[in-house]
C-alpha cells in the first residue's frame, strides 16, 4: 500500500482535491429476513471473474457475479 505522501504530486493532488458526491440522510427501515432480500456487496477490491476483463484505474464501472458462480 502506498502512502499519500509517497505518490507523485500530480496524483496526490488529483486525489486529494478531487469532488465527491453529497448524500442525503438515509432514513432506518425494519429489513425484511435477509431469505427475502436481494444482497449486494459494494467493494473496492476490484473483485471479478477471470473472463471479464480488469478494471483499470479509475474506473467508475462494476461487474455482476452471478449467484451461482464456484471459486476455483
């Protein structure tokens, strides 16, 4: 992992002064049981399958896992 202190200028700045969004407040709700409830798990490792391609820097976009997919 690399500090903010060791990385290029240009890309500390970039980093640093970038916008970010604004939101709102979320009001709390009784869940349904989780057996009724479509899941989705939010990541910044970049997880993906091995025939999709690899995200690149930067990149805004996601990948669907299907429910049925076997590690390995």
């Amino acid at each position: 992992m690399v500090h903010v202190r060791e990385m290029p200028e240009h890309l500390r700045d970039a980093l640093i002064n970038q916008e970010l969004p604004e939101y709102g407040d979320t009001p709390w709700v009784t869940p349904k049981p989780l057996d009724e409830c479509r899941v989705a798990l939010i990541s910044t490792a970049g997880l993906h399958r091995r025939e999709d391609p690899p995200f690149t820097p930067g990149a805004g976009d996601y990948r669907i896992i299907p429910d049925d997919i076997r590690h390995g």
